[in-house]
C-alpha cells in the first residue's frame, strides 16, 4: 500500500511537468496543487463508497457493519443509525445513486415505533443532526418528518426533572424507572441544544417549538450551577434533581468534551447573540490553561485532573478543542487573546497529529503520554474523527497546506491498516498483535470521512459563516432572520 502511494506521487508529478511545460512558475504549481488535491479527495470518496456499499451489502438496515463477520449489529436498538449519520456525507460527496437509497430506506423502511432504549444524547448528535443536516441540505420533507417525528419521541427525557434523563425508550416514550440513575455526565446534558433549537425553528409544531429553549436552559442551569473554584471548567458529573455538580473528575474529554464544544457552537448557530453563551465559553478557555502541559517535540497536551491531581496523558477525544477555539474565535475579548488562542490551537493540533505520527503503524490510540521524556502513544485505533477535525479547522483558518499533508497521512494509514474486504474495521492490540475489532462505527464515515473530504475540497462546498458542525459534523445552517 504504501508502495502504490510513492508510484502515484511520482506519476503525478512527471505528469504535471510534462503538461505544465508552456505555463510560468507559479501557474503550474498551481495546477499541480489543484489536481494533487482534487486526486486525494478522490482517494477519500473512493474509501467512503468502499465503507457504504459494505454495509449496503451486509448490515443494511441494521446500525453498524461488523466488517470481520461481515453481518450487521444493532448498537442503538435498531434505528439504521449508519445510514441516518451518512446522508449528508454522502450528498456532499455527490454520491447521488447512494444518497437515493438511503432517502429511500429512511422514506420507507425507518420507523422508530419499534426502537427501544437508547441514548439521548448519542441519539440526538447522530440521527436528530442527521436528518435535521440532509433536510437543511436537500429541502426534502421526508427528513423534517422523521426529525419531528424522532424530537417528539426524545422529548420524554426532558419531562419532570432539572436535568434530561440520559436513557428512554423511543417505542414506550418513557424513561423506564428501573434506567433511572440520579446522575447525568455534562456531555450528555449540555449537547442537544443546536439539534432541538434547529428543530424548534424548523418544525411547525407547538410543543417541539418550546424544545430549543428548553435544552439551552439547561446549559444556562449548569452555568448558574458553576462555582468560582470551578474556574469554568466543573466537574463531569451532574446531579439530575437540582444540576449540581459532582465526582471528582474535571476534564475537557470523554464525558465532558463536547459541553465546551457547544458553548461557541451554539453561539455562532444564534448569530453570535447570546453573552451568556459566550462568556460560559470564554470563561472555560481561561480555565484550559490549568491543564495544559508541553510535551517535547509534539506540542501541548491537554490533561485531566482526578482528586485535585492532573494526570499527564492527553485523550485524543479532546482534539476537538483547536476547532473549537477556532471557531468561536470572535468570543477572544481582545487582539492579544484572539492572537493566544490561535496560537493554542496550533500547538494543540500539533499533539492531535503526533496521536498518528508517535502512534503504531501511524494509527491513534486513545491516550498519549509521556515516558522517559518521550512521547508515547496507545496502540490501536477506533477510526475516530477528532484529529482529522482539528486539521480541518486549521486549514480552513490558515490555508497552511501542512495540514492537508498531515491529513493525507493520517487517510493512508487508516486506508493501509484499517481498510479489509469488506469496510474499515476499528482496530486493537491485542496479545502482541494488531487484531481488527469487528466495528465500523458510523462516525467513521458521517465525521472522519466526511472531514477527510472537506480538507480536501474547496471551501464553497461547505462554508463555515453560514454553518455550523454539531459534534457528529452535521452542518446545521445559521440562524438567518433577527
Ligand atoms: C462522536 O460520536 C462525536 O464526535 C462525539 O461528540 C464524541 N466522539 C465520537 C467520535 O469519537
């Protein structure tokens, strides 16, 4: 595999030479930049019709591809989630036959009547973004119905307390007693707010016009909750009767991460209007710096912190910050900040990169650390999205083209290891071996994918004033009308 890298480079570049013979300097480098681009996003939708038609072959209908097995698996009780999260990756890419039949499996097939007990907020970043994302795309009712259809049957988790309940059943529209926990993580409460505030606006319906509202008070609950030791970052766990906060774990990854992502996201989503929004988010800027570290030669790691102690490792899931901070960079009070916190996401990004680069066989593994001085990280690799997120954003921002070259790398080594048969499958280290584990989870192809793409593509095709990505990069148009 990566001899066939090296003999297309050079056969791309004799043939630009050859046809750049009558053209100036720099004419011709720009020719031979553009069709270099245009060869690896092709490259990108190659690996995207090789995951879709997989599942199309063997999971059809079911949520995710087991590509070892070759079968499909329900791991949200049966909702086709890899089709509801691969619509708009799919209409972006131009792939119109294969967008016509998952509009047709959605139109025809997809009923959440028989859907059981899934997560509220998994369910809401993936299908709820979803459908919302190709309706705003395509203007197809069809995805509108079944978004309404989908908020009206989530909305129980909002009824009767201060804070969602986390679990409930789409058939029963019930939060089963038995499910319930006194707890929530601050992910899961403060990351619905742009896909049921898009809802509200779209949707002619009274109640799931009050939804929007509701879902951002309960981020304005957890900001009144907030104390001043917190130094606008709590910790992840919150009390569901009254949004306090507990446990003893304070970090920007898995279970608080995209809280923090959706402070500027919403923000720019309502036209940059609400200060609330945006002091909550600059507040939790300020407070990044206690967890940041250098780590030599790669750049900075973001930490955590458990019983007051911070732990020096870094999860690769917080590789969402650098686009974080790039996009609600309008929130910087003044040039000198605005200056740090782009000078921040670079470093970060630098680290997300080195996830690959210091990774085994040039895959990320969830954590990265430091040993004898050095930068180590977990073997394995989920196919996760985050560091080709973080590229994305800094391309878009600087035009730097070292970032399409780190993201062509990090593309050819998940097409050399990751890439079987049948689909991509996640992979783990197991007893001293690489082992494929069976999964392609959909946001392989609704976030890493679809990033891969982007990357690579002009910025028309996906302009980042007018949208906005939710955390399972489903673009959701700005608010247009006062
Ligand atoms: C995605 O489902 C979303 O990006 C979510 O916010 C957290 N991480 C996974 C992918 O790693």
């Amino acid at each position: 595999m990566k001899t066939r890298g090296v003999v297309f480079g050079l056969a791309w570049l004799l043939l630009g030479l050859l046809s750049c013979a009558n053209e100036t300097v720099e004419v011709c480098e720009a020719e031979l930049e553009d069709g270099l681009t245009s060869s690896r996003r092709g490259a990108v939708v190659n690996a995207t019709i090789h995951a879709w038609d997989s599942y199309k072959r063997y999971a059809w209908g079911l949520d995710e591809l087991k590509p070892v097995s070759r079968s499909g698996v329900n791991t949200f009780s049966g909702m086709g989630i890899t089709i509801l999260d691969s619509l708009d990756t799919l209409y972006m890419m131009g792939l119109e036959s294969r967008f016509e039949e998952a509009r047709e499996w959605v139109a025809t097939e997809l009923s959440f009547e028989s859907v059981g007990i899934v997560s509220v907020f998994e369910t809401t970043i993936r299908a709820l973004g979803g459908l919302l994302s190709a309706y705003e795309q395509t203007g197809d009712e069809i995805f509108l119905e079944k978004a309404e259809d989908l908020g009206n049957r989530l909305s129980v988790a909002f009824e009767d307390s201060a804070i969602p309940k986390p679990r409930c059943s789409l058939s029963s529209r019930t939060c089963p007693k038995y499910l319930e926990t006194d707890e929530s993580l601050l992910a899961e409460v403060g990351t619905l707010q742009m896909e049921f505030h898009k809802l509200s606006r779209l949707s002619k319906d009274k109640h799931l016009r009050t939804l929007g509202r509701k879902t951002l008070d309960y981020v304005r609950r957890l900001g009144s909750s907030m104390q001043p030791e917190h130094n606008g970052v709590p910790p992840s766990v919150v009390r569901i009767d009254d949004a306090s906060f507990t446990g003893d774990r304070r970090t920007f990854g898995a279970p608080s991460d995209s809280f923090f992502e959706y402070l500027p996201k919403m923000w720019v989503l309502m036209r940059k209007r609400d200060d609330f929004l945006r002091d909550m988010f600059r507040a939790s800027v300020r407070g990044l710096a206690d967890f940041l570290i250098a780590a030599p030669d790669v750049g900075v790691m973001v930490r955590d912190q458990i019983h007051g102690v911070f732990l020096d490792r870094m999860e690769q899931f917080t590789c969402y910050i650098p686009g974080m901070l790039i996009l609600g960079i309008d929130a910087a009070e003044s040039e000198t900040e605005r200056r740090e916190w782009e000078i921040l996401a670079a470093n970060i990004t630098k680290t997300c990169a080195a996830f690959f680069t210091h990774g085994s066989r040039g895959l990320a593994g969830e954590l990265l650390y430091t040993r004898d001085g050095k930068v180590q990280v977990t073997p394995g690799y989920e196919l996760r999205p985050e560091s080709v997120e973080a590229l994305f954003y800094m391309w878009r921002h600087t035009k730097d083209p070292i970032y399409r070259d780190m993201a062509w790398q990090i593309f050819q080594s998940i097409d050399t290891h990751c890439r079987l048969d049948v689909g991509y499958s996640a992979v783990a280290f197991v007893k001293d071996k690489y082992e494929p584990r069976d999964v392609m989870h959909s946001f392989f192809i609704a976030e890493t994918l679809k990033y891969l793409f982007l990357i690579f593509s002009d910025d028309h095709v996906l302009e980042l004033d007018s949208s906005v990505l939710n955390t399972e990069a489903h673009p959701l148009k700005v608010d247009v009308d006062p």
